[in-house]
C-alpha cells in the first residue's frame, strides 16, 4: 500500500532538488508544475490529455468549486477526482486568493471571510474550519492551509499583522484538518510561510509553521506583482527557511524563466494559470520566449510552434493554422494552444529534473534562460 | 491507384441504399454523415477525433473559407486537407446558401451574387465561376454546383425561374470546373435539383442536371423551414427522379429521425451543423430522444448521456459532470458534448448500413423512430 505522505528526495545540485512525493493516489516527480483546473476542469483539455503532457498533479481552486457545482454536491457524487476523471493526486488551494480578487463584498474578520457569490450574490463564509471542510468535501490529496492575502506593496508593520493573523489561521486549519477525516482517508495539509519582502518576517512565519507542523510549505504572497527581481531576491533565502526533508511550493508561479530561477533556489512545486489561460488568448511558449500566434507574420507560416518542442500539436500542426484557428475564435484553437503550452512546461520541468539528476543544473537554466530571454531584447 | 471516382452499391432494403463511394483520398460509406467543418476545423474536435467518431468525409464551407482565412492562402498552404490536417475526402459547398443567409448588401444578377463580407464589409462576388475556382483552391474532392437558395414558401412560378436559373448556373459550374484542373487531379462535381415543393418542377431540373451530366446529384432547397412532414412528402419521389447509380445528397439534413426518414426514402449522404452547434449549448442526442444537459435534474444524474452509446464521452463521464460544464460555459462541455453528438450521428449511420446489408431496415427504422420519438410525447 502506498504511504499516506512520503517525500524523498533523490538528487540535489547547488539549491536546486529532485524528489518523490509519494501519496495514495500516485507519485509526483519534483520540480513539479501543476496545471490548474479551476472550476473541475483544466480548461479546453480532456483529462487523459492532461495526464499526457506529462502532469502527475492538478491544482483544484476551492472557491470555485464551493459555489459551482458545490462542495457538497462533488462530494455526494464521490469527490473531485470521481467527478472530473482525474486520478491522479489533487492540490486544492484554501480559497483564500479567490475570495478577495474575485468575490463582492468581502468582510474580513478573526474569524474569517464573509463575501457575497461572483455568481450568484449569494453570501458565504470562508474561514480556516470551513476551509478544511470544503477541501475534504472535495477529497483532496493536498489541502492547503487557509491564509491572508497580504497585499502588496506593504508596510512592514500590516505585513508582520497579516502574518500573524495567517500563523493564527494556519493552527486552525491544523485543528480543523486534524479533526475531519481527510488524514486517516490519506489526504495531507501543506501551511504557507507569509512576510512579504521581509526576512525576518518570512523567517518567523516559518518558525511557526514548524512548531505547528506540516508535511510541506508554501511560499506564499509572491507573484503578486513585485516583479522577478524581488520575488528571486526573497527566494534566495525563504525557501532555505523551511525544512529540507519537505517539498517546498511556490503558488501562482509563474513564467518559464520564473520557473528556472525558483528551481534554482530550492523549489519543488508550482502552479500558475499562465500556460491555460495565454494559450486560449494566443499567447504560446517557446525556447526563444513567448509568441503571439495572431501576429501577422505567422499566418502562412509552415512551421510548427516551436521546432524543438515534442508536443502532438508541434507534430501535426502549423503556425498558419493555428494563427487562423485563434483569429476565428475557434474552440479548437483555444484546444491546442493549450495543450502546447501544458506540454511546453512540463518538457520544461522534465528537463530540469533530468538536469538535477545528471548535476548540470547550472548549465541548463543558463542555456535556457538565455535563449528564452532573446526575444525581451527584440531578436525574437 | 483508387479510381477518381466510383460509387458502387452493395445493398438496398426497400429504397434505402448501402453503397461505397470511392476517391483518391479515401472510400465513403453510405449512407454517410458529413460532419461541417465550417472554418477549417469541425468546431470543438481535432481532426483524429473526427475520424475517431467513424467519419469518412466532412464538408467545408466555400463562404468562410474564401474570406477568411482566403481560398487563395489556403492554396498557398497546400490545400484545405494539408492546411487543417484532414486527409480523407472533404466535400464543399459552393457558397451559394451562405452567401445569401450571412452577407450584407447582397446583389443577385444572371451573373451570380456581389455581396459585402460579415467579417470586414470587403466586397465580393460569387458566381458559378468563381465558385469552381475557390472549391478549387481548396482542393476539394466533392464540388458542388453554384445554385440560386429558392426561398420558402414560394409560389410555384417563382420557384420555376429560380430553378431555370439554378440550372443555368449549374452548366456554368460544370463548364467552369472542366476548364480546371480539378478534374485531373481526382475532384468531381455534383448538381443540385432544386424546384421546391412542386414535383413537376423537381422533374424538369433533374433531367436537365442529367443532360449537364454530374457524378453525384443533391436534393436542394429542403429543411429551409418547411417541416419533417413536407420533407419527407418532397424525398417519397424526388431522390427516384434522380440516376440510381449516382450518390444522393441531401443537403442540411437534419435531426437523427430526419436521417432515418431520408435514408428511407433512397437518400446516401447528409450534412448538417446540428450535432456540433447544438452540442456546444447544451443539446445532446440520445436513443430516446434529445436532452438539454443543463436541465436541472441532471445536476447529480452519475449515469453517461446515452447509456446505449458507445462513445469515449459516455464510456467515462457522467451527466452531473457535464452538467456543470456547460452550465459554467467550459470549453470541455463544448468539446465533449460535441464528441458525443457526432459519435451518435455515426453510430446512427452505421446501424442503419448494417440494417440495410442485413435487409432489415424497415425493423430498424420503425423502433429507432419509436424510441426517439417518445420525448415528443412527453415521458422523456
């Protein structure tokens, strides 16, 4: 029988790791990029699809799922995984981001959030008890800790309360997970270390979430518009700050180039909407940097999207078509733009997987991040 | 080497026909459902998916394809099979209906129809000549005759010079694509009997389409709101005006019992949009009859759409599933909704080629149309 968590890591090269993490529902392979599938759907993709691009893990958004279908409903029809075809292990985040970009309305409190439905007005509460309830109700693999969003920029003085108040949040998400059933069904609960661009902060919310205790660590309130400079600038010490023996996840992360740099400084774990939704507006990844396939110049273009990418769509398809399929707004374009980009990232995380492993890491985020940044300096 | 082309049958049960139409690019089985690839793509499917559901030929539309992305791009990339990665026979309208239904400022005149695009208001024009040249530059394998779309309802001595006109217009077409080059490299053309609900008038164009001389004849001007009742009242003699050794062609039929009704009555191929548009919001096909997956007693219904279909969507994905997508406006519930409708529509098409073989089709239809029929009467 597989065990209910275990993290082993197999190869290390300077900060960057290459690991295991083995769970009931099947392993995930570390650095591991994790699609996002929303509302019980990575959008545009088939789930088997999914699984073929090389993903072992999809991020569910529990806010979402509690309003639409509901979290009560998925449950009765046998989970979120039950529901959507995947079988594989699912991440669901704590709804905390959602509720405050995406809802109307909200209260914050000690207690929690109260906000009214983007959907349909209704009102809700979204707290650390309710939190772990919904992600049970889902039968999460990995249920994450319900936190604050620190905003950003941020004095130093409101970035120490909010860390404060998600410590506080997270010692009731243990208590709340630790009382369901998710633990003994197999499931696990992550916390998420907050401080915003302050060290000593990040360094107190870690100290924290160890004393309470987890089977892995988020970095959390980065990619919230700081830029790369000092989102890397934190990564050269937050992840240092958790335990070596856990993975470690950077939410809503990122860019290919994001991506390399935070491997390089000791992540494990990443999840980021950019691949889904920039393929269905025309955006696509390649080794010389991003492309928008509605450009002009693509539209008799033979080629494949990128030369060097081993995707079905590279195989079969041209740039003309595809130019053509997402200036039509065909579905089918928003189908394989997707399935690029999905297959884009995660060759990219197998080849630094296969990097770490043959200890030239170094070399290959240098190549890559190189050849991808040309087309910042307009040769692309 | 195949034949350019040959149409051979194999079976009748009463007038219901199996045969085997056979081209350069691959053989069609009859009675066969053409799937409308409208703007390059079967919306919602990649093209192996297509073939998947047992299509042996789809139908591009002339009209959108020579505005966008232009039949001479599309020249310029290979041909309509190369461009969308197709390579099984595509069959194409001349433009004629759209032009008429889509276009603004439209001018019609003997010498065909000048018309300003949907897309971008540029000017165009679309005659029989011009039609052969776009259907050529699209390398279509079945080109079909540039004819007049006779309104509905219609006096009888305006169907007539509507029809004289057609006809006109159709020995244009054939001296048009004779002067070509498509029929050297393996296209052929079909005619297109028009004349309304008059029976005389459907006997005056069908013998003059015999004079031109076609390898394949179409019943025009049907399903243009006149009703199953009337439909089917034109198809008991109009398909037998026509050489029985030529494939029929009824164009933008219809609803499954509609296809039943017409194979019935000597009809080999079809076309229409249903499947995949009414796929896309909400409507699935079933045995007994349509459903709107979106009906709220659906929400948590754990069986497939069809427990009789043996698609891929309903051999994995539950209704409650599909629900929620299309009610959230996924793109996967396009995608799957789409697949199953077409899976439907062929395995219609298939069972009624096994019945036909088997000579009992009389069987087949009856309790086909029963089951089918049930939800008219209000137990579905």
């Amino acid at each position: 029988m597989a065990p209910r968590f275990a993290f082993e890591l197999s190869a290390t090269d300077g900060r960057a790791r290459r690991g295991t993490i083995r769970m009931r529902r099947g392993e995930i392979r570390t650095p591991a990029f994790m699609p996002v599938g929303t509302a019980a759907t990575v959008k545009a993709m088939k789930p088997q699809a999914v699984r073929d691009t090389g993903a072992d893990i999809l991020l569910g958004n529990t806010y979402h799922l509690m309003l639409r279908p509901g979290d009560e409903r998925i449950a009765r029809l046998g989970g979120l995984h039950e529901f959507m075809k995947w079988e594989r292990p699912i991440l669901t985040d704590s709804g905390g981001f959602q509720v405050m970009s995406l809802s109307e309305l909200t209260q914050q409190s000690e207690e929690g959030v109260a906000f009214k439905s983007h959907l349909d007005g209704s009102r809700h509460l979204l707290s650390p008890e309710r939190s772990m309830e919904i992600q049970r109700n889902l039968d999460s693999d990995i249920v994450m800790a319900f936190d604050e969003c620190t905003s950003w920029p941020v004095e130093r003085d409101a970035a120490a309360a909010s860390m404060h108040r998600s410590m506080r949040w997270a010692a009731r998400s243990r208590a709340g997970f630790d009382s369901g059933e998710a633990h003994a069904a197999g499931a696990t609960l992550f916390g998420i270390q907050q401080g915003s661009m302050f060290e000593d902060l990040r360094w107190e919310s870690s100290h924290a979430l160890q004393d309470i205790g987890f089977d892995g660590y988020a970095v959390g309130g980065l990619a919230v518009g700081e830029g790369q400079e000092q989102m890397f600038a934190v990564l050269d010490y937050a992840p240092e700050l958790l335990p070596r023996d856990r993975p470690r996840y950077l939410m809503g992360v990122g860019k290919p180039d994001d991506l390399v740099g935070a491997v390089a400084r000791g992540i494990d774990m990443f999840d980021c909407v950019l691949p889904t939704r920039s393929g269905r507006t025309g955006q696509a990844f390649t080794h010389d940097g991003p492309i928008n396939i509605k450009n002009a110049r693509f539209a008799e273009d033979r080629g494949p999207i990128d030369g060097d990418c081993r995707c079905a769509v590279c195989e079969t398809f041209e740039r003309a078509y595809l130019h053509h399929l997402v200036r039509s707004g065909e579905i089918l374009g928003a189908m394989l733009m997707t399935e690029h980009n999905l297959s884009f990232y995660q060759q990219l995380m197998a080849g630094m997987r296969a990097a770490i492993e043959e200890a030239r890491f170094g070399t290959f985020a240098a190549e890559f991040t190189t050849r991808y940044g040309r087309t910042k300096n307009g040769t692309g």
